[in-house]
C-alpha cells in the first residue's frame, strides 16, 4: 500500500514564528488530508487538498502531485496551534482505505 | 449538529472480556471507519464501509468485528480483549471514501 512518511517528527516554536510541515507519499494519490490533533486528542481536518493550494486564516497547504509530496504552512503560530500535524492519503487504487503519516508534534512556546 | 458520537469515552477491560464500541453519525455519511492510535504509529484503519450492509478490513482488522445494519450507526466489536488492543479509537465518517474525514472524539480502551 501507500506509504506516507511526514517531516520533521518534531518541532518546537516561540509565539509569532513561521513554520513548513511535510508529507511524502509513495504513490499517485486522489486524496490528501491535513489533520490537526489537540492536546485533548480531538482530531480536526484541516484541508482536503489532493492538488494544489489552498488557505485558511494562517495556515496554507500545497500539494504537488507530480512530485508526491504536500507542504502545510503555519504563520504567526499561537500556543493554540501546539499539538500533533497528520497528514493522510490514499493510493487511486484503494481509494477507502486511508494511511495516516506518524505526525509531527508541534510545542508553541509563549 | 452533533457529528460523530463515540461511546463510551473510557473503557477498562479484563483480558477475555467482550465489548462492542459505539459510533454514530447524524450527517448522513454513507462512508464510516475506524482507526486505532498507538503511541508512535500515528492512525492505523482498521475497517470500513461503505454504506449500510457493506463493509470491508482496513490495515490492522485482527481480533475486531463490525456490521453496519443502518446508515448512522457502525459499532465495533472485540470478541476477546488482548492486552495488545490496548489503544485509543477513533470513529470517522464522510460524505465518500476519498472526502473529508470527521472524526468522533475517540475512545480510550484499556485491556487489563
């Protein structure tokens, strides 16, 4: 199956700083997601975006299919931002079945 | 609008102990899943369906059962707890398998 490999695994930001989050993904995909877990554990989908560019206040996420691979930006980061990034995707063969990246772990210090 | 809805929050388990996890959707998905979390290996599916009397295995379907006799609900069942189904699971749903997931806010499960 698809494998979905995000970097880095870890990160550590004071208040106001940018960031870029990665996803690589071995194989063609027509489904790629962006999740953001809170220290609660609730998981929120942040874009759907199988291709190109799309943004939402601060954040903005990339994806160049070609290439196999999606960027997720965040601006200005706020302690609200702190959690796990996931990323996930399906290969166009197994469109049901969703692989998740292992996360990126992000801490926004005050 | 309550989306997803997982029951119970907490759970603990004797091994050997049989239990069945409840989700249910109010948004008329006909896509639902669930996934467990372990420290480390990020969500890993293990079933699915694709509508009411349909369902097929994910990546880790091992020691899990499900059904899905009406369009909201998909429960999953554990015949026989294990020390390894030790985890946090998570409901989705969605409007198609390659939409946009809704998660429910998870189950944590443990098996003593």
């Amino acid at each position: 199956g698809i494998q979905v490999e995000q970097s880095p695994p870890d990160l550590i930001l004071q208040e106001g700083a940018n960031s870029t989050l990665r996803c690589n993904f071995s194989d063609s995909v027509n489904n790629l997601q962006w999740f953001h877990q809170n220290p609660w554990g609730q998981l929120i989908n942040l874009f759907y975006i199988p291709s190109g560019t799309k943004q939402n206040g601060r954040l903005s996420a990339t994806t160049v299919a070609t290439e196999r691979y999606s960027l997720l930006y965040i601006s200005s980061s706020q302690t609200t931002d702190s959690g796990v990034y996931f990323c996930a995707s399906n290969s166009g063969g197994s469109n049901y079945k969703l692989t998740f990246g292992k996360g990126t772990l992000l801490t926004v210090n005050p | 609008n309550a989306g997803v809805t997982q029951t119970p929050k907490f759970q603990v388990l004797k091994t050997g102990q049989s239990m069945t996890l409840q989700c249910a959707q109010d948004m008329n998905h006909e896509y639902m899943s669930w996934y467990r979390q372990d420290p480390g290996m990020g969500l890993r599916l293990i079933h699915y369906s694709v509508g009411a009397g349909i369902t097929d295995q994910g990546e880790v379907p091992n020691g899990y059962n499900v059904s899905r006799s009406t369009t909201e609900d998909f429960p999953l069942r554990l015949l026989s707890a294990a020390p390894s189904q030790t985890s946090v699971y998570f409901c989705a749903s969605s409007v198609t398998g390659d939409g946009i997931q809704y998660f429910g806010a998870g189950t944590r499960l443990s098996v003593l």
